[in-house]
C-alpha cells in the first residue's frame, strides 16, 4: 500500500488548540486522529510569545499523530483576531469590442480586483468571488458565453497583518510542519457546517472564540462580510471574576458549571457556593447574580454582530438565520441571546461531512478544526486532480 493522503487541520486558538488529522479513500474524508491542548502565548488575539504557541501546536499534533499512527508533516492552519479585516473590491475589465465571454477574461477581471493598494503591514489572505457585472447588467454568477464588451468582477478580499501572519507561520515551522495555507478561522467554521444552498438564501456564521469573535456574511452562495471582534469567552469570564469577586480559574469554572447567558432558563433563585481563598469562610450567590452578568456581556456582543450584519445590508435577510461556532458557544443560552437580538433563527454548528466523526467532537469548540482539515482535503484533491486531467479540474473542483 502507498502512503495515506492525509487531510489535516490545525486550529490555534487562545484557548484551546486543536488539531484534526482524517485520511483521503476515494475522495471520502475519515477522521483518523484528532488532539488539543492548552493554548498559551496569546494575548488580545494576538500572538505573544512565539516559542509557547509552537508548543501548544506541538502538543495538540502529537497526540493525533498517536492515535492516527501516523506523522504529520504538513497542514491547514487557522488565523483569526484583529489581524483580519475585510472588504469589497470591483475589477474591471474593457473588451474593446463585443465578444463571447471566455474563463479566462473572468479570472482576469477577478485578478484586477484584487489589485487594491494595501498597507505596508497587511497582506491578501482570501480571495471571495461574488458575482460578475455584463455591460452593466448585475447578478451574473458565471457569464462564460455571453455577448459583451465589458465585465466587472465583484470580490471580498480578506486581509491580515503582515506581522502575526509571519507570527503564526513561524510558530508552526519552529514545530517542524509546513502550512499547506492559512484560513480565516470564520470562514474554516462555514466550511464545515454549512451547505452551499444554506448560504444561498443567506447566513451568517458567528465563531466565538476565547479572545475574539469571528463574522462571515454570505448572501448567494457569496461572502459579503467578513470581520474580527474583540470580545470572547475571556471577557464573559474576567466579568463574572469581577462581579463575584473570585479568580479567574474559578469565575470559568462557575461559569461553565453554573452560568447561562439568558435568565430565566436556569433556577434563577438556587444558590451557588462562591470559592474562597484560603482562612476565609464560604460565601454564596444567587445563580441569577451570575446569569445577570453573563446574560449582559451576550447582548453586547450580539449586538455588536447585529451592526456588522446592518453594514453588510443582511440585518433583516438571513433566510438560513446563525450558525454559532467556537468554544464560546458551548455557554447554555447563547442561541436564545441570539435569536432575541438578532431576529433570526439560531442553531449551532456542527461539522458535517467527515466519516467516523465521534459524539465527543460533535460540539462547535471542534468545527474550525474540521473546516481547516476539510479545506486541506480539497486542496489535495484538486492538486491530484490537475495531475490527472488538468483540463477538467477547473470546471470540477472550483
């Protein structure tokens, strides 16, 4: 037998981080492998310390690589926090004369868009196609073949900071892997747990990590949002340890054992013994004190997400309503939270598609991951597919 084709995903989170390896059979995807650990060397969704997030990534990959029996040399890696941005952008281009519309004038009018003039410190990291304009006719998916003598390509380019960038790619060579590419984490999230007819009628998929909120807005099957909040699970947390006046440690533990981000879900009234530091004597609190606090920081964030949903034009038509991923959805209540502020159905995204995927994993905490390893699959299989009939590739995996 010949080496396995390996698909593997590394999520990076403040948090966690975690990393997915599954086995390519006949373009069929199986989870072979799958490892975490703790996060450490971040800071405001930035990376601090170089050396401990290599480390953190070393560990999370060792132990796939134990159970999956196999060594990882390469892999998709997830980036998120404020070093993205994103943004619109319209290339045109002038045939001179009316004519048939072929493939490649649609690549190059897509590659003109891209041509924005960036900051010195940031660079292109994803390219969204949109739709095409035909002699200023609008809408058109894929006007190959039609009569013309001008298109215009509308795209969401997404940008990161030059420096966490090189940041990220260093931490993961300095553990001795290769990054096959980088992904916005947001969009690895809608990868994995959604359909392309869910995005068609319009979705927004909201990751919710540790230090920071990822948004992507897709409207057509299209991309027409995507951005980087600075309020995660951290801030809910740091909120209860000020209000309860406990440490952190503890305010987490209270928080996921005990909280819930809408009141009246819970027993508002029971009591909840607070921690206390050593000589003093236990206290207690009402679970709604808790809830209170933690029912507060959702709204806020949600409403933060309601504004990006307004920039884009998508507040009132998300047909296909939320999709929550990351460790921060995980606290009991966020849908609920979501659906009030934001008037659209919620649900929480799981990811979909790959064989043997265990119960334990079936959380949102796991969907970036998965959507980072389910891109490193069609990359391999695109890349195998050009070898074996370049002339068709582009019209079978685009």
């Amino acid at each position: 037998m010949g080496k396995p084709l390996l698909a593997v995903g590394i999520d990076p989170g403040s948090w966690r981080t975690r990393c997915v390896i599954c086995r390519i059979d006949h373009e069929q995807l199986r989870l072979i492998g799958f490892g975490e650990s703790c996060s450490r060397g971040w800071a405001k969704g930035r990376v601090a310390d170089q050396d401990t997030v290599s480390q953190s990534i070393v560990e999370a990959v060792r132990e796939a690589e134990s159970m999956a029996r196999v060594q990882v040399e390469s892999a998709v890696v997830g980036i998120g926090g404020a070093a993205i941005e994103g943004a619109n952008s319209r290339g045109i281009y002038e045939f001179g004369r009316p004519r048939e519309v072929e493939p490649a004038d649609l690549g190059y009018a897509a590659d003109r868009a891209t041509r924005i003039r960036l900051q010195e410190d940031r660079l292109l990291l994803q390219v969204c196609p949109q739709d095409f304009i035909v002699d200023g006719r609008a809408g058109y998916r894929n006007p190959k073949g039609i009569r013309c003598s001008r298109i215009e390509a509308n795209i969401h380019v997404i940008t990161a900071a030059v420096q966490e960038h090189q940041f990220l790619l260093s931490a993961l060579h300095q553990a001795h892997l290769a990054a096959e590419e980088t992904i916005f984490e947001g969009m690895a999230a809608a990868y994995a747990a959604t359909l392309p007819d869910d995005r068609c009628r319009g979705l927004a998929v909201v990751d919710i990590g540790d230090q920071s909120t990822e948004v992507v807005v897709y409207d057509g099957e299209a991309m027409i949002g995507a951005s980087s909040l600075p309020i995660g699970g951290e801030r809910f947390t740091k909120d209860v340890a000020v209000c309860l006046c406990t440490s952190f440690e503890d305010a987490a533990h209270l928080k996921e054992e005990y909280g819930c981000a809408i009141l009246g879900l819970t027993s508002d009234n029971s009591l909840i013994e607070l921690p206390s530091a050593e000589g003093r004597p236990p206290r207690e609190a009402t679970r709604r004190q808790l809830n209170e606090v933690l029912e507060a920081r959702a709204e806020e964030l949600f409403r933060y997400i309601r504004w990006e949903l307004a920039r884009t034009g998508m507040e009132q038509s998300l047909l296909e309503g939320v999709v929550l991923a990351g460790g921060g959805a995980l606290l009991n209540g966020m849908c609920d939270v979501a659906e009030k502020e934001l008037n659209c159905q919620t649900r929480n995204g799981l990811a979909v598609g790959i064989e043997d995927w265990p119960e334990y994993l079936d959380t949102p905490a796991w969907t970036v991951a998965a959507g980072l390893a389910m891109y490193s699959a069609r990359l391999k299989l695109r890349r195998d597919l050009r070898r074996k009939a370049p002339g068709l590739a582009g019209l079978v995996l685009r």
